[in-house]
C-alpha cells in the first residue's frame, strides 16, 4: 500500500481516503460549531447573572467578548484559506501550519493574561448563588400559576417597599427570595412576567428612586452624589451613573440641576 499526502489529504494508492476527508471536513466544520456554541453559552451566562445579582462591579464580561470576536476573527481567516489550500492548493500545507499555530499562541496567550485578572473566576464568590433552572426559562413547569404569581408579586412589592432590601449593595436573588420565602426560580418567574424585568433592572430601578428621594430631601444637600448612591444601595461611581442614565435618561448632574432649588 503506497501512502501520499497532497494539499493535505491523505492517498492510498493514488485514491483519496474518503476517511481521511471526511477529517478534514470536520476539522473545517468545527470552528463555526464551536462558535456559536460559544456565543449561546456566554449569552446565556449573561443573563443568569442579570437575573441573580444587583451589583456587577466587580463582573466583567467584555473580555470574553473579545475572545469571542478575535476567535471569529480568526476563523473568518483561516477557515477560508485552508478551504482553498485543501481543495485548491492555493498554499502550501506549511505555511497554513505555521498560520494556525500562531493564532493560537495569540488566542491561549489573551485568554491567559485576561483571565488571571478576573478574580471571580477563581474565588466564584458573586456565582455561588446563581442555580442553573434560572437560565432555562422553563416556567411552564415551574408549578407557579398566574394567580399565584399575582400574589407573590404583590408580597415583593410590599416587601421592597416597607422594608427597602435594595439598600444593601451586595443583595442578591437568592437572599431577596429566602425573605419571600420562595425558590429563586419562582422570583425570576416573578419579575419577568409581572414587571418584565430581570433581577438587576428591578433591583437598581428601587435604588435609582431611592437616590432621586434623597436628591429632592433639602436636608441631604450638604452630601455628594455619590454619597447619596452608596447610601441608596450603589457600590460604585461607575455602576451608579451608568444606571442613572439608563432609568432616567439624564446624568446625575443634570437630573439634580434640573431639581427645583
């Protein structure tokens, strides 16, 4: 049996190996599989985290996201050319070698240095709490029906009120439901189908009220803005304004200059 290699693909004399090929097509196919799959995942970890905790400060994402668009980049690149190197031989094997390598040295060395400074990778303290039922949205088997859900509603809008859990920067939906007395499931089932919101915009809603309360309280005026929002439940400059500016389409500055003096 007399084997040779041309353009990548494997002969036994002279006969393409269909084993071989169908490699080398699941070599090509695998990369965009693997992308998407990617993208669901970190979509899908986005949300569980909205619908868990009220405060991301120390949660950051955008360096997945660029993992995600360079690896797509890089695709985008090499997918192409080694189509065309198999099929056509438009380059050699070697140098389409010595391409992916360098890709990946670029890929496993970012996802390196970006990873060794998200220290919630390692300690996994503002993950410990988040269940995997809240990402599957499977209500229908929840047990909660629309009358039940009505009336928990109303409790959490009762306890929110009356009792102000927003004030604490670190609350989450595991502490908020234990006071209700429900599953973390049944909350988020709550909250998107009675207020058509997640977790963090319920939450940070309260607390972007609380901060206007306190803006309009002339006994507040001597404080700062950013003493009002880490005394509303803010746990950051950053979070605070960004959150602000969302609820009320305004800065801080500018909604507190607009307050009647």
């Amino acid at each position: 049996m007399r084997l040779s290699i041309n353009n990548g693909l494997l002969y036994l004399d002279g006969e393409l190996s269909r084993s071989w090929l169908v490699f080398v097509v699941l070599f090509l196919v695998i990369e965009p599989v693997c992308l998407v799959l990617f993208y669901r995942l970190l979509r899908s970890y986005k949300k569980r985290i909205f619908d868990t905790l009220s405060n991301t400060d120390r949660i950051n994402l955008s360096w997945l996201y660029v993992l995600f668009f360079l690896w797509l980049l890089i695709s985008l690149i090499l997918v192409p050319i080694g189509t065309l190197t198999i099929s056509r031989g438009s380059l050699s094997t070697g140098i389409l070698e010595l391409l992916i390598e360098s890709a990946s040295i670029l890929f496993f060395f970012l996802v390196g240095f970006y990873g060794v400074q998200q220290t919630t990778i390692f300690s996994n303290l503002e993950l410990q709490e988040i269940p995997i039922q809240t990402a599957t949205r499977n209500y229908e088997r929840s047990g909660l029906n629309p009358q039940r859900a009505k009336e928990l509603h109303a409790l959490l809008l009762k306890l929110i009120t009356e009792e102000k859990p927003y004030l604490d920067g670190d609350l989450t939906a595991g502490i908020l439901s234990q006071m209700l007395g429900i599953s973390v499931n049944h909350l988020s089932q709550v909250l998107n189908q009675q207020q058509n919101q997640n977790f963090f915009d319920f939450i940070n809603s309260y607390r972007v009220e609380e901060v206007i309360r306190r803006m309009k309280d002339p006994r507040n005026r001597h404080l700062t803005l950013l003493a009002l929002a880490l005394d509303s439940g803010f746990n950051s400059k950053t979070s605070f304004n960004t959150i602000f500016k969302k609820v009320t389409k305004q800065t801080p500055s500018e909604f507190y200059k607009s307050l009647p003096k």
